[in-house]
C-alpha cells in the first residue's frame, strides 16, 4: 500500500514538474467596425513580438508566452466580458490586461483592482490613475493625455514663434464624443486660461463619419489651430472636411489615435502637411522589426496578412505595448522567480519597478523606437515626452525631438483629481514609501 502510494505521489509530482511554464497575455481588441484599424493593427504588433520572443529566446527567461484573442468592437459591455472570459486562463491567470479603450479601462477599474490584475493603458485611459497611491492596479503608462495635450500645446507655441504669442489665439478642439474624447476638455481649459488663448471644444457624435454641422461652427469661429480628438474613420473624415472649407492641415494637430496611415491614406491629397503627436516612431529599419521579420515572418508565422502594415504607427505600437508587458514580466521575475510565471499581483510589482533605459532599448532593438521610461509605486505614467511628426502625403515624418510635458502643471491635476476619487470611493491612498 505504501509502495503505491509513494508511486502515485511520484507521479503527480512529475505531471506537476512536466507543465508547461506559460505566461497567458489576453489579446482584447477590435478587428471589425469603424475602428477596426486601429484594434488589428496594433494586436498584430503585440501578437508578433511575442512569437518573436518565443521563437527566438524561448519565451522569457524559459515562460512561454500565450495569448487569445478576444473580439470587443470597442464596446464597454463586449470589453468588460473579454475581461470576464479571460482573467482566469492560464497557469497564473491573466498577466495584465490592454483595454485599448477609455471607455473599457473605465469599466475595468475596480474589477483589475480587486482581482489584482494590470489595467494597462498605454498613451489612453483615466489620467488622473497615473497616481498609483489611489489608483494601484491602473497604468496608464508612457504618456497620459493631459501630458501629451501640455506637449501639443508646447508645440504651437514654438510655432507661433513663443508661447506669450498664444495670448489671443483661437483653437478648436474637435473630438470624438466618448469618455477618451472629452478626457482632455478640463487640461486644455486650464491652459487657455494660463497662456490666454480661447478654446471651443466640438463634439462629434460616434462613429464620426458626419461632421458637415461641426465644420461649418469651425468656420464660422475662425480658429488659428484645430486639435483633432479622433479615432478611425473619424480622422480621414475630418481632413476632408478641413480640404473642402479651405482650413490648413499645416494648421491641424492631431493626438495619436489620430496620426496613423489608416488615418491619413484614405484622405488622399487632403490629408497632405497634416501633423499628429506620437509616443512610437514608425518605420521597418528598426531592429526588434526586423527581427520579427527575421524570425516570425520568414517562417510563415506573423500575425498580418497585410505586410505592408509591418513598420507602420500603429503595428509599432502594438510591437511597443509588448515590450512594456514582456519587460513587467523579466522585473517580476527578478524578485519573484527567473523562470517562473507570474501572477497579475506579481506583474503590478513589475509594472511599479519598470525601467527602461537607452542601454536596454538598444539591448531591446528598440532605441529611438519609444521613449526610456522609469515607474514608481506614486507615478504609473513614467514617461510624458512627446514627438510629432507631419504627413508629406506618401509616409510620416518625424519634424520634432521628444518634447517634454509641463509636468508643474499636470501633476498636481492628476493628484487632485485622484484624491477626490480616493475621497468619492473611500479609498485610503497607499503610502509608497512602505511599499516595495
């Protein structure tokens, strides 16, 4: 009896020993409706890092990564339920979760937190979770939308020769009418009051296909600048628009879910000397794609059947949101086990102590790819900077360096308006120099 008991003890523990050692990373996103663009280019970006990755090195540090794909069509209620189907899977259950909504992120808040799961939102979400005393399990990392609005607006004052020169201005901020569109409505009237420019904020309904109403009130305000706030066909849209009345694209700025060739090609000339912010550098030339291309699509093996939009804004960033997830995992791991995978719990950890410096982007092939980064248990954005770069009617080219955010006047915003979500919710901010 004892004899076959140690024998089937010995053999749960090889069955337990032989598991495979996999990483599950839910893929929630959007491969049909307007903003079908966006959804698949990036999770083809994200999907090929990882088969690069565990191709190539076998996973990290030996963890396989695996993934599933999980349809939202940018809904909140289809978004809350890839999060429902997912949280679980896998050995550790779901590493971290890529919303790629606003509206979603807002509806996973509490969920991610009291499942201890990642809430990434990288470059969109709730700004004001980049305070992670209030906001623990909510990242949105490299560069909020208020930073990025501060940048913008850096911007055309170095155009306009000054930012005492924006005393007077007109500008337009011309957005989708969602919760990601109106997240910077209360940064840019805090800037119009600072530098003295006036700012009309016009909405445009869902999907944004009909815009004939909101250009001609553009018209008639007369704006010195028109801020784009779109997304999918919002954007080709918009540029037309802009064509047909004469408005200047040179004189248009668009956010970065509104600056990539999806947004810009089906507008044709219109779209010509158009200008868009950006957290990631387009391109192929870049080592991590070529590697890709060396070891994911030379096998037959990449996720896009359109391989002309390898090296493109938005397959990049899909490339870069991986990055941001593997490397969370290779931090974890150095605290909690090499080798092992790790929980939602473990990765928020390695989200907190992520750093990214220019030797580690050049280790990871990616130096002028994305921007260093550093986070901290307080900062959950990181980053801030900034590039823009302007349509010359065939590719994007890049006209500025990395332009700091005017964090003196974000942060104590972002700090506000947590704390007045701490006070709504009864939440007690953590106290980071205990933690870690």
């Amino acid at each position: 009896m004892r004899f076959t008991l140690a024998i089937g003890i010995a053999a749960l523990a090889g069955l337990a020993y032989a598991q495979p050692k996999e990483q599950f990373v839910p893929v929630n996103s959007y491969w049909v409706g307007p903003y079908a663009p966006g959804g698949s280019g990036i999770a083809g970006g994200m999907i090929d890092y990882f088969k690069l990755l565990n191709a190539r090195d076998g996973g990290i540090n030996g963890v396989k990564i695996t993934w599933e794909k999980c349809e939202t069509e940018y809904r909140n209620d289809r978004g809350v339920e890839c999060y429902e189907r997912s949280k679980k899977k896998g050995p550790t259950g779901a590493t971290l979760i890529h919303p790629l909504s606003t509206g979603i992120t807002y509806s996973l808040i509490d969920k991610g937190t009291a499942d201890r799961i990642p809430i990434v939102s990288v470059g969109y979400g709730r700004t004001d979770a980049a305070d992670g005393r209030v906001f623990p399990y909510v990242f949105p990392m490299i560069t909020t939308y208020w930073s990025q609005n501060t940048a913008k607006i850096k911007f055309i004052g170095m155009k306009e020769g000054g930012m005492e020169k924006l005393q007077g201005k007109k500008i337009v901020n011309l957005y989708h009418d969602s919760a990601y569109g109106k997240e910077t409505i209360p940064i840019l009237d805090a800037q119009a009051k600072m530098y003295g420019f006036q700012v009309t904020h016009v909405a445009v309904p869902h999907p944004g296909n009909e815009q004939q109403a909101q250009w001609l009130q553009i018209r008639q305000v007369k704006p010195d600048w028109v801020i784009l706030r779109g997304w999918g066909v919002m954007n080709p849209t918009a540029l037309k628009a802009a064509g047909k009345i004469g408005f200047p694209r040179e004189k248009m700025i668009g956010v970065w879910w509104s600056g990539a060739e999806e947004d810009v090609i089906p507008a044709g000339d219109a779209a010509k000397g158009y200008i868009a912010a950006g957290f990631n550098a387009p391109g192929s030339n870049f080592p991590v794609v070529r590697e890709i291309q060396k070891h994911v699509y030379a096998k037959g093996q990449g996720e896009m059947e359109d391989k002309s939009r390898i090296g493109s804004i938005y397959y990049n960033r899909g490339v870069l949101w991986a990055i941001l997830t593997t490397e969370a995992v290779r931090t974890a791991q150095g605290r909690f086990g090499k080798g092992q995978p790790m929980t939602g719990e473990q990765v928020r950890w390695g989200l907190e102590n992520l750093q990214i410096d220019e030797q580690r982007l050049k280790e990871l092939g990616a130096a002028g790819f994305m921007q260093p980064l550093k986070m901290t248990c307080a900062d959950h954005e990181g980053g801030g900077q900034v590039k823009f770069q302007q349509w010359d009617g065939r590719q994007w080219k890049l006209i500025s360096d990395w332009i700091a955010s005017d964090q003196k006047l974000v942060r104590p915003m972002i700090e506000a308006s947590a704390a007045q979500y701490a006070k709504e919710k009864g939440i007690t901010p953590r106290d980071c120099g205990k933690e870690n």
